[in-house]
C-alpha cells in the first residue's frame, strides 16, 4: 500500500530525498508521492515534520 502525502504538508522538502524510489515530487502547494513507484517503505513518514505522510488507507 503506498503513503500519501496529505494536507497537513509544510512544503518543507525534507520527505523528498529520503525516499530510495524517487516517488515524491514537489507539486503546488503540497509534495506529491507517486502511487506507482511507493514501495511503502515509510522513509518519508520518518522525517516529516508535520506528519503529512501516511499511508493510503
């Protein structure tokens, strides 16, 4: 199951080069996290700040 990025997202970048599969990008207003490339490893979540990352339910 991929994570996903929600609204609670700062825009700070720290999740993006954590990932080991490139899935996230920076996208207007929020990062993104591609579905298809997640491999719900959980990096992301681990250093966000605002606890945005989560996985999809």
């Amino acid at each position: 199951m991929a994570y996903i990025i929600t609204a609670e997202c700062v825009a700070c970048g720290a999740c993006k080069p954590e990932c080991p599969v490139e899935a996230i990008a920076e996208g207007d207003p929020i990062y993104t996290i591609d579905p298809a490339k997640c491999t719900d490893c959980g990096a992301c979540a681990n250093v966000c700040p605002s606890d945005a990352c989560k996985p999809k339910a």
